[in-house]
C-alpha cells in the first residue's frame, strides 16, 4: 500500500510529518508483506525547505514515483504551488488512478485548482474557509471538522487534524482496531466526529 | 531564544517535528526581534534518517551550535545513542548552562543517562515507564501524565505529547495567551492537565 505525501518550499512541518508518523507507526503493527510504503513528494526530488526552515530530503519527483494508493496533499504556504501547471496537471491526473486523495489544512487549494473537488463536501484550516469559499463557490465548504469524506476525497482541517485524517484513513484502508492501537502508540487523543 | 531540538538515526519523526511545529507557529505571533529560533542539532550535522527513512538535514552538530536557551532531546530508537559517550557528554554539560532541558518519549533514558535527571519526577512513553523505573530507580516515574515539569527539567509522555510539552514551553517562556493562540492555529487540542 503505497502512502505519497505531496510538499513543496514553506509546506506546513506538522501537515506531512503528521500524517507520515500515522502510516510509519501503523506499519509497525503489520507484517512485512502488509505495511504502509510512506513516503514524500515533490516537484523535483531533494531537499525541500518546509515552513520555519525545515530541511527535509523528498524521496521522489512527480515524474517518476511508485504507484500510488493514496496520494495527500500538504498544506503550508501553497500560493506558489496553485500558479505551477505542471504540479496541478500531475495531481490532476494522478487523483484519477489513485484509491483515495486527501489533503491536509489549505491543502485543498490544490485538490480545488487540479478539479479533484468540484461541488464536493470540505473542509480546510479555519482560517482559510471564506478564501476556499470565494475561490471555488461550488465547493460546500464546511466549518468546525477534522476532516470530511466524500467518495474517497478526503479534506482535513488545520495541521493537526491531518493526524486524525490520517488515523481515518489507517481505519478505512485496513481497519479501526489498526487505527486505535496507532493513536495509542502515538499518545494521541484522536477526534473521531468529523 | 534559541531553541535546540537533538536527533538522531531512528529518533521518531513527531517527537521532533511536532515540538518545532509549536516554536515555528508561536514564532509567527511575534515581532522579529523576539521570535523563538528552533533548529535541529544531530552528533554531526547533516542528513538524518529519522523513524520511517524519513531524511531531515540538521542545522548544526554538538561541537557547533548556537547558544541554547532550550535544549530538547527527541525520543525514538534511543538505545544506540545511549551507547555514544561524547552525546551523553555534550547532554551534561550543554544541560548546566541551558534555561530549560526537555525530553520527547524515550528522550527520557538519555537525559537519565546523562544525570540530567536524577531523582527527578518525570514521565516517558507509556510503553516504556517500567524500563525507566528499572533502569534509573531513584527517578520517580509518573505514568499518565502529558508531561512534568520539575525545575526548569521537562520530561514528556510519548509522541505526539511532546506537542502538549512544547506548547506549555511556549507558555512558560512567553504566555498562556500565545501558547493557546499557537494551539489554536495548529488546530490542536491542547492537553493541559500535566
């Protein structure tokens, strides 16, 4: 099962790494024939600058990456990233041969420019929800959640709440008792009403 | 105020991203002249290869950094790090000139390694309380606690508290106020009852 964490220069530290610690302590429960493959993304493979000067080394480039079983896309400072054709022409087309694509906080700027969302049900970071409003008027943007599901796209909060995200995932891609024994590992009090 | 988080090979991603997560959110609230400046400090400065094969490049090593207001020490696989007298060495005596020293989850083993608690209250991952207790017996163990604080030395539970600890950081070397602000802008649900 392959986990890609899409990030860029001033990505969000805790909207990759977050999600990436769910997939990595999920995998610890499972048998090497069964893990989650996580791993990062980015327009070229190598070192990328998250949010705060964070260095952090991406393992692939959007030209030449494994398959994927779910694609997630971080959020940070993502205006640069919105005006790149290249990488909305890759989320666009990868989205459509991948089980399940998420995004974390304004992560969904993306899936909303690519048209994976389109009059889909969203939510982003709480700070954002009027900008994703105004932007895509056909988006139903909604306030106040984790992180919502529909038909296998799947938006999430602010930061943190990609961890919860990712913990729904765990859930729905293998199962809830995975997914609990994940967050106890992790120490984390997993909010589940999205 | 510079803040120093120390990693190692298989240190565990969330116990050092999710605290530089909270400095690097705090740190948008304030002016300039007065932000917390978080980095990454590893035995030789350079790629890391955390938990996961997640690759992160440090900013300094233990031989070259900048003076330390806050040194945290990030949990993960510990037990080679243990093994490395010049890392213990540098805890010493880094921990004797530093406001505060903290430590993330099995952070812990090396902070007790390094006498920097001693017969101290303190919390680790609760997977590992037992092995503290039994390894250190003079220290007194807490289970179920987000994190301790017992003169200016703060010991976290696992994961994802180090989130909790760096928040209530903020809190002690700012404000309640900024802390809850940062807290608030990472979505996260605050634990406050250590």
């Amino acid at each position: 099962m392959n986990v890609g964490i899409y990030i860029y220069d001033d990505a969000e530290v805790l909207d990759f790494s977050g999600p990436f610690e769910v997939f990595s302590t999920a995998s610890r429960f499972l048998p090497n024939t069964n893990k989650f493959n996580v791993f990062l993304i980015s327009e070229k493979q190598g070192k990328v600058k998250a949010r705060g000067s964070y260095s952090v080394n991406t393992d692939y480039d959007i030209t030449n990456y494994p398959s994927l079983d779910v694609l997630i896309i971080s959020g940070g400072v993502h205006t640069e990233e919105l005006k790149k054709e290249n990488v909305v022409k890759w989320i666009s087309t990868v989205s459509k041969s991948t089980k399940i694509v998420a995004s974390v906080c304004t992560g969904a700027f993306l899936l909303a420019k690519a048209k994976v969302i389109t009059n889909h049900n969203v939510t982003t970071h709480w700070e954002d929800i009027e900008d994703l409003r105004k932007s895509y008027p056909l988006l139903k943007v909604h306030e106040n959640k984790r992180w919502i599901d529909e038909k296998n796209v799947i938006t999430s909060g602010g930061i943190s709440a990609g961890i919860d995200m990712s913990l729904h995932l765990v859930c729905k891609l293998h199962s809830n008792e995975l997914a609990e024994k994940t967050a106890k590992q992790m120490e984390f009090n997993w909010m589940k009403n999205s």
